[in-house]
C-alpha cells in the first residue's frame, strides 16, 4: 500500500508528467481535465519531447560504446511499438532509422518523408506485392526470414535492375526471460532460421547476383529488463558471424530489441546506457577471441523509446464493491474467509489495450483530474467490454473517495497499445494527442461511429443511427 496514492512513481511516468498547484495531473503544462474536455476519452496522450529526448539518449548510448570498441552504430525505432507520421519524424529527426514489417508499416514511414534507404523491411510473411513494393522504393535493408524468401527477393530486385541489400535472421537459442509470447529466439517458433541451418541459406543469398549479404539479424524478445541475455545472443551469433566471414567479408550485426520499461513502481529495468555498454562489451571481448573485427553493430528499440512517453486518460463510469471469497493460503488462522474487491469500470478497455488480456500485462493508475487526502483502497479498473478478462489495472491503490466522473490516468501505454487497438464491440478507436511546450494537438484522428458504418456494406449511405 502505497504512503500517497496521488503519487506519480519516478521512471513509470515520463518526465513532462506533473500535478499541478490544484493537484490536477498535466502533461508538458496541459492539465488531464483539458485534454479529456477538448479530445475525449478514452485517450491516448503522448509527451512529444520525452520520445525527441529518449530516442536521442538511446542513439547516444550505443554509438558512444560502439565507438569505444572500434565501431560505429546503427539505431533502427521499430516501427510496431507505435507509428505515426508524426513519430516517424520525430525519430529520424533524433538520427533513427526506422524497422518496419508490413506493407502498412512501410506506407507510414514513406508517408512521412523518409528516406527509403533508413528502412528496415523484415517479416515472417512478407507478400510479393511488399518485396517488389519495398525494392522499387530503395529500401535499404530486407531481412530474409525463410529460405523460400531468398529466391522471392532475388527475382523481384533482378527484374527491377537493383542489387538489394539482406539480412538474414536467425534464432541464436537464448530464451529471453519474459512472457512466452514475448520471448522471440528459442527454436520453436515462427520466426527465422537455426544457427546450424544459416550457412546454407546465406550461401544461397550469395549465389544471386541480385542480392548483397549485410549480415545476421536476431531478436530475442521483449520487455527484458537485464543485459545477460543480449551478451549470451551476441556471443552466439559472432561465432556464426565469424564463420560466414571466412571467404567474404560480413560488415554488420544486428542484435534486434526489446528492452524493457518500467510498468509498475515494482519493475527495475536496466538503464539503457547500461544495456549498451554490456551489448557492446560482449561483442568485443567475443570478436576479440574469434580474432575477427568487430561489425557494425545495429539494433531496433521501440517500446524503450515511446513506452513511457504515452499515458491513456479514461472516465470513471461505474464503481462498485464485490466480496470475494478468501483463498485459504492467504487467510489468517482467525481472521475473515471474505473480502471487498472494488471494481472502477471506465470507458475504454481491452479495444484500447490489449496487452493485459494478452499477457497478464500489469500496468499502475492513478486519478488524474484531482489530489484526494482519502485513504488508499485496492481497486481493479476494468473496461466496459464484453469480457470478464476486459481488466485494464488487475490491482492498485486508489484514493478511497474515486467516483464516477473522475478521470483516471494509466502511464507507459506509448507501445503496443494503439498499435494493438481494435473495435471491439463496435467502440471507435481513441485519437492521439502530442504535448510539447503547453500545446496539445492530434497526430491520429480518432474515429467515429459513422466510420464504422461507413465500411458497412449493408449500409446505403452513411448517416446517424
């Protein structure tokens, strides 16, 4: 239980997340009470210079240990964390790259003035339509995720001239410790190759004129809060490196993503200048035993960069007090077999963030349109759809007093969050604000129930029901 329950936890909210002098939550000088009045709610609210600032840090910290080992490196934003035109932009201003894996991905980042050659395609099913789309534009790296995908990207880049530039990705066998949908590298899954059968497919990349081999491409997992994991994957695949680098020089690596942020005041991920220095003193002390040079190193953060920088604004609609039976493990020898879970149900839900559902993801909340000397109470937030496992906040500590009509503010929903949003129900998807400097403004449209009806084919024209 928490000594304040209007307090804002250090390293969960971003750092234009502040209470105000009547109490009232703001982000970069807007106060919760303004945004939900003038967008609604549910809402998504992102702190514009926190994702300017982090994706600097980020690039900072891994060229600055890159350098320090004789290298130089690449940062790619991986586009599925969160996309817009707007955060595109932000991140190539910052000096990113950006790592897309679809054709819609792809439309985005085009759409926002990139230039195709900072593009990063990967996939485990990308369509002809996406390759030949991808090398038509000039996308400067295609990672090859199969080997039917390697006669595909010849044949595409041969017809159009180009000699397209590929990576291949593998599974080094490291099991990240995070959820078992998270964890990306182990060998029974969808995605990429075994170390052991690489070569052969790297040497099929070489066999066509059409394609250039940059090197291996690995992903681990995501939400990983330590360094070990990395160094064990990095060690792994420059023994492959190494290998395929005999004959013709192999000039990159890319060691992929998925370090984590803090959800709760309970998560203690590691900084990432520390992630960084770690990465790239296992590369170095690696290449230093092959006795090879040390490739450039690449890798694609996404929910590192934006996670933090995003909070969803909901309305209180319903509360009420349910009493729950007792497990016997954790009832004392006297004390009550029953006790009173409250539920605060708001207007979103799993539509707006379906990583609870999905993961068991764990997330803090707070009332963000006033301070309350009440004392704290457990709460669980649920959403209002049509599931018994709609749970937005499973539990935290709420002041006593929260009603209907309070707003609640939810931190770190910056990735996977619109990305995995639906209609489910038929609720319309919520828009996205940017804040930066006391301005509010919306960098996705939400939507309406009339677009909903507008891709109804029963519907002869669209119009208010």
């Amino acid at each position: 239980m928490p000594s304040d329950a209007n307090a804002l936890a250090p390293g969960v909210w971003s750092a234009g997340v502040t209470r105000d002098a009547s109490g009232e939550l703001a982000v970069a000088g807007v106060s919760a009470s303004q945004l939900a009045e003038r967008f609604g709610t549910p809402l998504y609210v992102f702190d514009e210079q926190f994702v300017r600032d982090q994706a600097t840090r980020v690039r900072e910290a891994f060229v600055r240990e890159a350098a320090r080992i004789g290298t130089t490196a690449q940062v790619y934003y991986a586009g599925k964390a969160f996309l817009s035109t707007e955060v595109v932009r932000w991140v190539t201003e910052a000096g990113l790259k950006i790592d897309v894996a679809s054709g819609g991905e792809l439309a985005v980042a085009l759409a926002a003035g990139v230039d195709p050659a900072l593009i990063g395609l990967h996939g485990n099913n990308k369509s002809v339509a996406e390759i030949e789309r991808a090398v038509r534009v000039g996308v400067g790296t295609i990672v090859v995720d199969a080997p039917i995908e390697v006669a595909r990207v010849a044949a595409v880049a041969t017809a159009a001239g180009v000699t397209q530039r590929v990576r291949l990705r593998v599974n080094s066998g490291v099991y990240a410790h995070t959820h078992e949908f998270l964890a990306t590298a182990h060998g029974d899954q969808k995605f990429g190759m075994s170390i052991a059968d690489a070569p052969a497919v790297v040497a099929q990349i070489r066999s066509h004129p059409s394609l250039k081999f940059m090197g291996l491409h690995c992903h681990i997992g995501s939400q990983i809060f330590g360094t070990a994991a990395f160094a064990e994957s990095a060690a792994r695949l420059l023994e492959l490196h190494a290998q395929l680098s005999e004959d013709v020089e192999v000039p990159e690596l890319n060691l992929g993503g998925g370090f984590g942020i803090a959800y709760t005041p309970a998560d203690t991920p590691a900084p990432i200048e520390d992630i960084a220095a770690g990465m790239m003193t296992a590369v170095d002390a690696e290449c230093t035993r092959l006795k090879i040079p040390v490739p450039i190193i690449a890798v694609e953060p996404g929910r590192s960069i934006v996670g933090t920088a995003g909070l969803t604004l909901y309305r209180v609609g319903v509360t009420k007090d349910v009493k729950v039976d007792l497990d016997e493990s954790v009832q004392s020898k006297r004390g009550p077999s029953t006790a009173i879970r409250r539920y605060v149900s708001v207007d979103g839900g799993m539509s707006d963030n379906a990583r609870p559902a999905l993961y068991g993801a764990d997330y803090s909340v707070r009332i963000a349109n006033r301070r309350s000397n009440a004392d704290p109470v457990l709460v669980r937030v649920a959403g209002k759809h049509c599931e018994s496992g709609d749970i937005v906040i499973n539990a935290d500590y709420l002041p006593g007093d929260v009603t209907v009509g309070d707003l609640l503010a939810v931190p770190a929903t910056g990735a996977y969050c619109f990305s995995l949003s639906s209609n489910y129900n038929y609720l319309a998807r919520p828009p996205v604000v940017a804040v930066r400097d006391g301005v509010a403004r919306v960098i996705v449209r939400g939507e309406t129930e009339r677009d909903l009806l507008s891709r109804d084919a029963g519907i002869s024209a669209a119009k208010d029901y």
